[in-house]
C-alpha cells in the first residue's frame, strides 16, 4: 500500500498534502472532486498502486468504485512482475483519479487468486461495475497497459 493511503469499509484514507490531516474518499466517490476536512484543499487521487491487505477490501473496491480498477495479480518471486511494477507506477501516476491501480499478492491472497482462476502471473485485470470487465497476462509497457485498459472501459 502506498505510505499515504489505506483503506476502510467505506473508502480510501488518503493524506492531504498541504496539512497532513487523513480524509476518507468514498468508493462510490473515486473520481469526484474532494476536499480535505481540514484545510479545504482540493486531494488528490492515489497516483500510485496500493497493495491490497485482505481479500474483504478486495471486494468493497472492486464491487463500489466509481471508477474502473486495474488489479496486478503479482508475487514477489516472479520475475516478469518485478518488471511490471515501474510501468504500473507510470500508469497509476498518468490515469490518477481515473483509473485505480491496485496490486494483488498472489501468495498472500491465495484465496483471490483461486476464486479468478489466476493461473500465471503478471496477470492485469479491469474491474468495473462491480465485475470484472477483461484480463490479459505478461509484461508489458505503460503504453501497452493504457490501451488495454482504455479498451475495456
């Protein structure tokens, strides 16, 4: 998960850069305008991937957001998802706020990766509405990943 974001049965928990107060971005809310509670400065969207903790926020995100989520099924052995990662970042950091890229660690949450049939890894997945709208499997550049996920959305 990235330093600045975690998350609850309700939302994100995202850090406000000017003031340093934590605020909740709804799931239902993901690509709206928010402001911070405190200082009233406009937050910004995670512009990096979060690593899921639980297959429970796995399934509040997936099934909530308002805006499609780009799941890497990933484990820390596999040599072409170490290789993903950096394009992963440039994606989430280009598509903030329109796009969620979240990281799912295949040997933590076995049960995830059973439940989708995940068979080899890096594995990309969109999920949009609630269910999962396409998939593909290998690395690839960010460019190559933004138009597979602006295909399927």
């Amino acid at each position: 998960m990235t330093a600045d974001t975690a998350l609850d049965d309700r939302g994100l928990i995202v850090t406000c850069d000017t003031c340093g107060q934590k605020n909740r971005m709804l799931y239902e809310r993901l690509g709206h305008s928010v402001r911070c509670a405190r200082c009233k400065a406009e937050l910004s969207a995670p512009a990096a991937p979060i690593e899921l903790a639980s297959s429970a926020d796995f399934d509040r995100l997936t099934g909530r957001a308002s805006i499609p989520i780009v799941v890497d099924y990933w484990a820390p052995w596999c040599g072409p998802c170490r290789m993903v990662a950096p394009e992963l970042e440039k994606v989430a950091k280009r598509h903030a706020g329109q796009w969620l890229v979240v990281k799912v660690n295949t040997d933590a949450l076995a049960d995830l990766g059973e439940r989708f049939g995940i068979r080899s890894i890096p594995m990309l997945a969109v999920f949009s509405g609630g269910r999962e709208v396409t998939r593909t499997v290998g690395a690839r550049p960010a460019e190559d990943i933004e138009r597979f996920v602006a295909s399927a959305t």
